[in-house]
C-alpha cells in the first residue's frame, strides 16, 4: 500500500490545501513550495494531482538542469516548446530535481545549491511573466537553505506545503562524527548541526578515495557510512530497504578490507559484526558465522571474557545459531551473554532485556513455552521501563509475547498484544518498515486461525 493511498490526517491535509491554492492561483504567477524528503512519495503525490486536476488544469512536469539550475530557463524552455502552456492555458509547472543538487562545494568555486539559490535569488524580477502557479518542490534541507541563501525569492511564497515522511535523503551533520575532520576543511563544524544530503556524503567519500587513497580515516569514513545505512533500514528511514542494505555491506567490505591490514583491531571487530548481521538478515548464513566468529576471537583478545561487546558477539553468534536451528550451540551463548550483561550492566539494563527476549525466542522454537514466557515477560517489563512504552523494542517484545500466547492457543490474550505492537510499529517505525509488515502479517494470521476455531 503506497503512501498516497493511505495518507494521515496531517499528509490529507496538505495535499488539500495545495490542491485548492492550485486551483485558485489560475491565470497568475504564483510560487508554491512542496516539501517531501522521499522521492518515490513525492512522485506519487504529483501523480495523484495530475489526476485530480485534469482535464481542467493541465500539468507540466519539469526537472532542473543539472548544470545550469535556473527555474526560470526550466520553465522558458517548456514553454517554447509547448503552445499550450505558452498561450496561457489553465496549467500548472510542477518542478523537481532540486534534490539532486550537491549541497558540499566538492573542489569546485560554489556548490550546485549555491548555483540554484543564485538563480532564484537574481532572476526572481523575471518570474511574475510566468501566468500560472509553480510548485518548487524541495526537501526539508533546501528548505532550510532556501530561506538564508534566496530570502527575495522566499518572502514571494504563496505557500508551504509539507508532506511528512520517515523515509529521508539527508542525514544530520551532528551524527556524522568521523566526518568531522573533512567537513572542518570546508568550514562546516559539528555543532552547525545542518542537514547533509547521503549524495553528498558518498561523493565526498568517492573524492577523499581519489585524492587521498591511501589515508587512514577511510577505514573510519567507511565504518561510519556503513552504519548510517544499516540503521536507517533497522529504524525505517530508508527510502529502498534492500538498497540501503546493500548499501552498508558494500562500505563494511571495504572499511574490512582496510581494517585487517592495519592495528585496527576493534573498529575490525566492530565491522565484522556488523557484516554479519546484515548478513544474517539476508539468510546468508554460511557468511556470517565466520565474521561472527572471527568479531568473537578477537574482542575475547583484546577485551577479556567478560566485557560487555563480548557479551554482545556471544548473544550475535547464538542468534546465529538459532536461525539455523542449531539450538543446542545457541542455548549456552545466550546464557553466557546473559549471565556478563546482568554481572557488568545491571539487572535492568536493555541490553539485558535483549538478552532475555533472544533466550526466550530460542525456548518458545524449542516448544518449551512456560519457560519461555517469563523471560518475555521480564524482557517487556525492563524495556518499558528503560526505553518507554512507544520504543519500537517495546513492540518487539509485546510481538513476540502475543506469538507465544498464539502458539498455545491463547489467541484472547495474543490479540491486543498484537494490535498494540502494530500500532507502536506504524508510528515509529512506518508502513512500509518490514517489522511492521511482520507484526501485521502475524495479527492476520491469529484472527485466521481465531475464524477457524469458531466456525
């Protein structure tokens, strides 16, 4: 189900309000500001006012050239080749393909934004020649620029109109630790706090591999990207999951590839896991276990046997494990993970809960239901206490405490866990996020299975 097909209250809205300033703004110029970080989405809307204001207004899709940005000789070059538009029929110019435009200078005098603000911000006098509405569209980061760098162009606004979506482009220069020391050379600090289009990041990447192969940060850059990209599609920002997937694995090959040849040894071992996971997600199994293992080796050397992060590679290797249905390695690791978190983090601590949830998992695959059932328990209780009732773990655990009630035939009890799971789902985590598909896909089983008990 697309996201224009099941628009929330506030996305109806917008969507409304542009639909009726369109239709008002007939016969005038008038500039109209659309914001949506997803492209796909964004598409969809536009599809969607195409067939809402046809026949009677006319749309006209357009996109900025790339090397010369200028929303004026976009829209002048439509024009002389379209009569319609041209002799003032009932239309409207929607243009995209801002978002392509680099944010970073990357070698050259002014970045591709600066060119577009330019452009906005000088030809603007030339604009009002232009009878009928122009939907800019733009992304929350050019938004945001648009405001300092064409303020002229700005204060002309008839209207913004913004489309929520968790799915993003742009990433938050605050999270961006490691690139701190290149973004300094371009006069960009940490606490500027500014956000950063992904492009961006992967051509500075790409210009740092072409200048300075053989510097050690890009282990660091890769590690770091590699990360940015394994939680946007843990945590439903990604606009294509199994892109970004692919993605993270590709920078963690070669951050790898760095990282075993030099004194690296626990960014290695971080690496390695993370590889593995994304591995294991895949059902790449054969893969990951030596990844898994190698991470294992290596943290029990460097950091003893009961650290925390070897607790963690016992607890990813046991998951291993359990998705093979090799239960009998699994069990002892688990127990093992188990026992180092509660002695080093607390009894109360998430990665305990973690702990709890992955030991009960492996109980309920084994039939073994009434031992299971307390970990859940205890797992739910520290993470609403620890992580709130609207953490997406929380879900996770209200999930698969419903999945073992289902499994015995506590389908009364099973539901509402379910139904709350899903709802903490869709609000944190989006509709299009796998977990959320799973919790839905297990609520409509149980009322299956709930219709063929009854009937």
């Amino acid at each position: 189900m697309s996201d224009v097909a099941a628009l929330d209250a506030e996305n109806l809205e917008a969507y409304e309000d542009l639909l009726v300033t369109i239709e008002a703004s007939q016969g005038f110029f008038s500039v109209l500001i659309a914001v949506c970080d997803n492209g796909q989405f964004r598409d969809e809307l536009i599809t969607r006012l195409e067939a809402d204001l046809q026949p009677d207004i006319r749309c006209h899709r357009l996109l900025l050239i790339r090397g010369e940005p200028s929303l004026k000789m976009t829209i002048l070059q439509r024009m002389q080749t379209d009569d319609y538009l041209r002799e003032g029929g009932r239309s409207v110019v929607m243009v995209t393909g801002a978002e392509q435009l680099y944010f970073l200078q990357l070698g050259e005098e002014k970045s591709e934004q600066d060119a577009f603000f330019g452009y906005l911000q000088w030809t603007r006098e030339a604009l009002p020649e232009f009878r009928f509405p122009i939907v800019l569209w733009v992304t929350t980061q050019l938004l945001t620029q648009m405001e300092r760098k064409a303020p002229d162009f700005w204060g002309w606004r008839k209207g913004v109109f913004r489309f929520e979506s968790r799915q993003t482009a742009a990433v938050k220069s605050a999270q961006l630790e490691s690139f701190q020391p290149i973004l300094a050379e371009m006069g960009l600090a940490i606490e500027d706090d500014i956000l950063l289009p992904l492009a961006d990041l992967q051509a500075l990447i790409a210009q740092t591999e072409q200048k300075r192969p053989d510097d050690p940060l890009l282990a660091t850059l890769y590690n770091q990207m590699g990360r940015l990209y394994a939680g946007r599609a843990e945590w439903g920002e990604a606009i294509d999951y199994q892109q970004e997937q692919e993605t993270a694995i590709g920078y963690f090959r070669k951050a790898i590839d760095l990282q075993g040849v030099s004194d690296q040894e626990e960014d290695f071992a971080n690496s390695l896991s993370w590889l593995a996971y994304l591995y294991r997600s895949q059902g790449r199994y054969a893969e990951a276990e030596p990844l898994y293992l190698q991470a294992l080796e290596i943290r029990q050397r460097q950091l003893g046997d009961d650290h925390p992060d070897v607790a963690t590679s016992l607890n990813n290797l046991a998951s291993l494990y359990k998705s093979q249905g090799r239960y009998p390695e699994a069990e002892p690791l688990y127990l093992q993970a188990l026992e180092i978190r509660q002695r080093q983090l607390g009894d109360d601590h998430p990665a305990v809960a973690t702990s709890l949830n992955n030991l009960a998992g492996l109980y309920k695959s084994q039939g073994r239901y009434p031992v299971a059932e307390p970990l859940y328990l205890q797992a739910l209780e520290i993470r609403q206490r620890q992580l709130g009732d609207d953490h997406p773990a929380v879900a996770t655990s209200l999930n698969n405490l419903a999945g073992l009630y289902e499994s015995q035939g506590r389908y009364p009890e099973a539901e509402p866990l379910y139904l709350q799971a899903l709802s903490i789902a869709l609000e944190k985590l989006g509709e299009t996020h796998p977990n959320t598909q799973t919790v839905r896909e297990n609520l409509e089983l149980l009322r299956q299975g709930m219709t063929q008990t009854t009937s």
